[in-house]
C-alpha cells in the first residue's frame, strides 16, 4: 500500500509540473496552448532515446528540457502572433505531428512498439522503495524550483506584463510593447516545464509509446488548471490531485465493477473529462477555488 | 499518367469530404466567431447514425438521410446546451467546451459500439474503364453527392429568408441584431445546417473508408486547415480549400508516405497562416 | 510640425472609410477631430496609430516617416494612443496599470529578474514613484489598489491617459475620452489634459461631444464620409454651413 502511494505521489508530481508550465501559459499570459502534451513526448523520447545509446542522465535529463525549448522556440515565432483560437489549433497539430514522427520513425523510436526497458533513476545506488522516495524527491525538488521561480516571475515586471498581455493584449501595443516576445518567451519556459516531466516520466515508467501521448493529456492538464484555479500556482497543485484523484477514483470503479471492460472505463473517463471541461467553462470558470484577481 | 490521374480523382474524392467538412467549420465560425473543434465529432456522429439508417433498412440514401438529421440534432442540442451560454465569452471558453463536447461524444460512441471499425457493407461494384482510366462509380455517387449538398447549402445561404440572415449576422452580428433579426432561430438554423453538413462529410468519409470513433477528430487539423486556406467564413473558398488539400495530398503520398499525409495538412496550414492568414478568399484576419 | 497626417486612405470593398485625409498636428498644439457616427474617425485613428494598414498616404512624427511601422514602433517614438472602450489590464491594480507601461524596464527581461535584482529593484522604485505622482494628478489615489476591471468607464478613462503619460509620450491621442463619463468627470478630465498640454503634451483628440471638446481644442478638424470638409479654430468651423449640413442637421434629426 505504502508502494502504491509513493507511486501515486510520482504520478501526481509530474501532473503538477506539467500543469504549472501550463498555467503559467494560459492562466498568466493568456496562451491557448493545446498541443502541450508535445513538449511532454519530446522530453521524453529526448531521454529515452539518448540513454539508449549510454548517454549518462546528468546529460540527457537536461537536453529533454532544452530539446523541449528548441521545439517551442521556433513554434512561437511563426505561429504566437496568430489569433489564440488559431494558436491553439495550430499547438494541437503539432503535438499531433510530434506524436506522428514518434510512430513513424521507427529507426529513433521504433515506432508503435515503442521504447522499453529505460533506466531507472538512481538505479545504480538505490533499489525499492528508497528508489522511488529518491524519485519523489527529485520531483519535489523540480516542482519547488519551478514554483520558486515562478513566484520570482510573478513579481517582477515580466510578470506584470504578461499578466497585462493575457488582460488586453491590444492595449499592450498601443503602449509599445510587442506582446509576442514576451509570450515566446512563456511559450518556451512551459515547454521545458513539460519536457522534463516527460523526462521523469520516462525513466520512471521505464516505457514509453507513441499512444501515451494522445491529446487526451493535454486536455487532462487543462481539466487540472481549470479546476483547480486558472492563474494561481496552487491553482498547479490543486488541480493535479484533483486530476489523480479522477483517475486512480476510476480504476477502483473497476475494481469494484469488473464487468465494465477496461476500454469503456477509457471512454468514460474520456467523457468525463469531456464534460468537465464543458460545465467548468460554462459555469465556473474561475475553477474550484476562486478568481486568479485575489492571489 | 494514368496513375497520377486517378490519385488526382482520388484526391478530389477526399478533398470533397475535407471540403464539406471545412464548410460546415467555416459557417460556425464566420457567425459564431470560433473555431469548433467538435466539427470532426458531428462528421463521426453522422457516420454512425447513417450505419444505423444503412444496417435497418439497407438503403444508403435512408442511411444517408438518418446521419444528415443526427448531424443536424447534434449541431443543434450542442447549440441550446453549450454554446448559447457561451455567447460573449471569450472565443476560448467555446473553443475548450467544443473539445469537451468532442471528447463526450467519442466517449458515447466508444461505450456503445467499442473502438473497432465498422464499414458500410454496400455491393463491390466494378470500376467503369474510360480509356486506361479507371473510375470507381461509388466515387462518383460521391462526388455527385457532395455537389448537390454544396448546391443546398448555397441556395439556403442565398435564396432563402433564413439563410440571407445567416449571412447578415456574419457580416455584422452588431447591425443585425438592431435591424431586428431574431438571433435565436438564425444559431439554431445555424448550428443545424452546419452539423448536416458535417454529418454528411462523416457519412461520405465512412463509405470510402471505415467507420470508427476517431474518424472524425482525426480530421480536424486538415479540416481547420482548408478553412483557413479558404479564408474563415468563406465557404465557396472552404470547398475550394479542400478539394485542393485532399488532391495535394494524396499526390504527395508517394513521396512523403501515407502516415504523413495529417502532417501535410499542418505544413500547409501553418504556411497559409504566415503568408496569407486571411486565406484565399477570406475577410477575417488570422493575425490580430 | 510633430505629427502629419499625409493623404490616408482606406476602403472596404469599394467604399473609402477614410479618404485622403491631410493636416498637421503642431508639436504641443491640442486638435479635436470630430464628425458624425460613421465619419471614419475611429478607423482615422487607428490609421494613424498603425493598428489599421493604410491603402495609401503617410504618417510622420517629427520628421520620422511611420507609415509602415508597427503600432509598438509608433508608440515607441512617442504617439501613444488611448481606446475608445476602455482596455485597461483588468486584473491588475491602477498602480500596476501605469507601472506596466513605463518603457525600458529591464525587469521585462527575464534574465535581469533572475540575475540582477538589484538593478530591477532600483528601477522599480523609480518607475514606482513616477506612477504615484501620476495617481495623485489624476486623482486616482483612493483606487490606486484596486483591479482597474472594478473601476467605472470614466476612471478606467483616467488609467488609459495615466499609462499613456508613463510611458513618456510626446504626443497623446484620445479616442472619444469623454464617450459615457459624466460631466463633474468630464470637467475634471479637460483640465488635467490642459494642464498636461500646458507641460508642452501635444494632445489629438477624436470626439462626438462636441460641447467638451470645442472648449478644450485650438484646432478643430471635421470629418463627414471620410473626406475632412472643414479645418480651422472651433468657433470659425462651427459657423461652417457645410459642417452644420453634415453634423448638426446628421445629430439634431
């Protein structure tokens, strides 16, 4: 039991990094991102792919991150500066592209088998369960990082412009700033919030496939923002247990039902999610938890 | 030659589907002002309805005929439940609550018929020889399908009462509604001529291929691209758009494999969105 | 001459919105333009402001050619523009609002945030006082703390000039500052923009009320289907018959 959720713990910090990087995206620049879960498979093919051919973690970890930002990068060059319905198509096709090369390029990434058998973090000194404590850790670690900087972002004056941009970006201009050098830049920084999710994920799964990085993630991560407080970092925390929670709530529904077969239990949860992201927009907006104008 | 003619008919085909998908895409956003991506979900929505028309009666234009009204009751039920509330919003509250509905809908089929294909079982017919061409006549029932929906939806759009106020709330939702123009009815009609027209792009899509409840979804990117190319609110230029997508490729398939035709589709649109972001006919700027 | 307007145009489909509209805009001078509904004021404006493309004609701005530059590169060289609905950053405070349009902040940058607070923090206590003295001239101090989103549609107005004045333009223009702000506000509002324009802030000023205006400008220009049909001192183009044909008789039926 105690295995079970130091698991779930791993899961839901991934989750959480996943969605601050798409928080701070949306809830605080006003990016409509729906390809993110394209970041998280480049990160995680970047290291699964590197570590095939011995590169040592220390190295390959950091590259999931960068290789992340240098996808991000150029996407936000030809497309930021589009409509956010636009962007936000085109963010989907990409990550549907990406998710397109990792099946077909089967000589980096063989293909729909995917990659398996991916080092462990920390295989080397640790085994069980101090191994996945280990892993808890680093993550923890990670997610602090990163919510540190991002209150460090937050208060500075790039964080008040972009917090201006999602408000009017219009108005933005009309003062001389560009707004999309600014929204490159968050692009960018998400993107390697995601990557090294991916990265951590990998190792930790220790298998990766094409079919793990279906745009269902992307949408589970903006169930999690939406619920658990669009603009607020907690708003990251909050809304990954709540997502946990949905998801590890439906494999005991299994559990205790077994005659739903496991593909409709996908379906529902797909339709589940489908109606959170209905009502939530319909009738609560402002998630859970209240309006990002009260920090 | 005779190859690449009949992988350009092949193409037409496909870019019909695309094409009356992109329409039925394009007359939301041109009234609505936002992109639904639950488009390829009402073509899926369609496609099985019309199974169920075709299996009970084995007729295909009975069959044809239920998808169009699924079609249209989707488009109308996601109208009153969804995005009536919406209006005013932000386009984004609508955008992610046109992929909820996507994702509901998937799930719905999914529970009732699983995740395997279906196909419409209709009687293998041999294909006519003109020359050394050959030509399937079911794509040509196909063709000569989605040309006469074209046909309708023109006529609604021009020469009935609605349809002139359809257009008129597209140019200028401000002006109509002052000149009295009941809104209401005009969305409602709206939303059902373009999840008909969606539905019978799904229905076309399920006859040339399988029927599945991906099908749709997996459509939207070249669909919201031959919007874009045709210009958002155009639809002579969404057909236009599509045809020209479908055609493109599958010329390009020998060359760059089958798998990559979706990724083609994203090329293409992320290089209209550069050069022409107003797309071939359009009046809506891309880029704010 | 500061700003010249030389020749703009622009039509939708055949109709010319703005046509060749042409006049200068001395530097420190406070202008009105005004006209009836559908004049081509607003798309005027954003002619001149970059946010609309010109068919054809120039802008300049002290001695600059802008007719092709971006509306970021316009506000840069000192023409910053207001809304005629108001797009104040309605999450952020007042202060905040003014804060955010102070140029040259190298706290935008997110390598001076991480690696040179120290810097960034002297910056903002300078920018910070500049923004608190901006308050007080506007008579914002009791809201300076509130979200600009719960602010009524005349101080929202304040916050737009307020940002508009940090960011240290030399040319401000006001698209209809007085549209839907009530009178004692709209008194208060002339003479902050007289006491500005007295600083030596050139002030083009876009206006369907013509009462507030006419006190306020030097110059008034008139605009009637795009074509301006008179130009002169507020008194003398009032008396125009062509401008009473178009906009008194257009306004009084």
């Amino acid at each position: 039991m105690d295995a079970y959720l130091i698991a779930i713990a791993i899961i839901t910090a991934i989750y959480v990094l996943l969605a601050l990087g798409l928080n701070l995206q949306y809830g605080l620049t006003g990016i409509v991102n729906f390809g993110h879960v394209g970041f998280f498979c480049v990160g995680a093919y970047t290291t699964a792919i590197l570590s095939e051919h011995g590169v040592p973690l220390v190295v390959s970890f950091p590259l999931a991150a960068v290789l992340a930002m240098a996808f991000a990068w150029p996407l936000g060059l030809v497309s930021i500066r589009l409509r956010e319905d636009y962007f936000a198509i085109v963010s989907l096709g990409f990550s549907e592209v990406v998710r397109l090369v990792a099946t077909s390029e089967r000589w980096l990434t063989n293909g729909v088998q995917g990659i398996a058998g991916i080092p462990k973090l920390f295989a080397g000194w640790l085994t069980g369960p101090a191994q996945s404590y280990a892993v808890l850790g680093l993550l923890v670690a990670f997610n602090a990082l990163a919510i540190l900087a991002m209150l460090r972002i937050v208060r500075s004056p790039f964080g008040r412009m972009i917090e201006a941009i999602r408000d009017n970006e219009e108005a933005v201009k009309a003062l001389g700033k560009d707004p999309a050098g600014f929204k490159i830049q968050v692009l960018v920084l998400g993107a390697a919030l995601a990557g090294l999710a991916g990265a951590v994920y990998a190792h930790y799964i220790g298998y990766i496939s094409p079919e793990q990085f279906l745009p269902l993630i992307t949408f589970q991560i903006w169930m999690a923002i939406i619920m658990g407080g669009v603009g607020r970092i907690s708003g990251a925390l909050v809304g990954a247990g709540i997502l946990m929670l949905f998801l590890e709530g439906s494999r005991f529904l299994r559990d205790v039902m077994p005659f739903i077969s496991e593909v409709s239990m996908a379906s529902v949860r797909l339709g589940v999610v489908g109606l959170a992201l209905i009502l939530f927009t319909m009738y609560r907006p402002q998630g859970l938890m209240g309006d990002f104008t009260r920090k | 030659m005779s190859g690449f003619l009949e992988l350009a008919i092949s193409g037409l085909m496909s870019g019909l589907v695309i094409g009356l998908a992109a329409l039925a895409l394009t007359l939301v956003f041109g009234v609505a002002r936002f992109a639904n991506a639950a488009t390829g979900d009402f073509m899926t929505c369609g496609a099985y309805a019309a199974l169920l028309g075709f299996g009970a009666t084995g007729s295909m234009v009975v069959g044809g005929a239920v998808g169009l009204a699924a079609g249209a009751l989707v488009g109308m039920v996601s109208y009153l439940l969804v995005f009536r509330t919406l209006e005013g919003r932000p386009s984004v509250s609508a955008l992610l609550a046109s992929i909820g509905i996507g994702f509901v809908i998937r799930a719905v089929l999914g529970v009732v018929y699983g995740h395997g294909q279906q196909v419409f079982q209709l009687p293998l017919v041999r294909p006519w020889r003109v020359y050394d061409l050959r030509i399937q006549p079911n794509d040509l029932k196909i063709g000569i399908t989605a040309l006469v929906a074209l046909l309708v939806v023109f006529l609604v759009l021009h020469a009935t009462p609605i349809g002139r106020r359809m257009r008129a709330v597209a140019d200028d939702p401000m002006l109509a509604r002052v000149s009295g123009i009941a809104p209401r009815q005009v969305m409602l009609a709206l939303w059902a001529l373009s999840g008909a027209v969606a539905a019978l792009a799904g229905v076309l899509l399920g006859i040339k291929t399988v029927v599945s409840p991906e099908m749709g979804w997996e459509m939207l990117i070249p669909v919201f691209a031959a919007a874009v190319l045709g210009g958002i609110g155009h639809p002579v230029g969404a057909i236009l758009a599509g045809v020209l997508l479908g055609v493109l490729q599958e010329i390009a398939t020998p060359y760059v494999g089958f798998t990559y035709k979706l990724a083609l589709a994203f090329v293409i649109l992320l290089a209209v969105l550069l050069v022409r972001p107003k797309g071939l006919f359009g009046r809506v700027e891309g880029v704010r | 001459m500061t700003l010249a307007i030389q020749g703009l145009t622009k039509a939708y489909g055949g109709l010319h919105v703005v046509n060749d509209v042409r006049f200068e805009v001395p530097s420190g001078a406070l202008v009105g333009v005004i006209g009836p509904n559908g004049a081509g004021k607003s798309t005027l404006f954003s002619l001149i402001t970059g946010f609309l493309a010109a068919d054809a004609g120039d802008v300049s701005f002290e001695g600059r050619s802008l007719g092709r530059a971006s509306p970021m590169e316009r506000a840069r060289a000192g023409m910053v523009r207001t809304f005629q609905v108001p797009r104040e950053f309605s999450h952020l405070t007042v202060r905040e609002n003014l804060l955010a349009a102070a140029p040259g902040q190298s706290g935008e940058r997110l390598i001076d945030t991480f690696f040179r607070p120290g810097r960034v923090k002297a910056e903002e206590a300078a920018i910070a006082r500049e923004a608190a003295e901006t308050i007080d001239f506007l008579r914002l101090a009791k809201v300076a703390d509130v979200p600009a989103g719960r602010l009524s549609g005349g101080q929202k107005k304040l916050v737009e000039l307020g940002r508009a004045l940090m960011t240290g333009a030399r040319m401000i223009l006001l698209d209809e500052p007085f549209a839907g702000v009530n009178p004692v506000l709209i008194e208060e509002l002339s003479v902050r923009i007289r006491e500005l324009n007295g600083r030596g802030i050139g002030f083009l000023i876009i206006e369907h009320d013509l009462a507030a205006l006419n006190k306020l400008v030097s110059t008034l220009h008139v605009m009637d289907r795009g074509v301006l049909i008179a130009s002169g001192a507020p008194a003398e183009v009032l008396g125009n018959p062509r401008v009473r044909d178009a906009y008194l008789g257009g306004a009084a039926a």
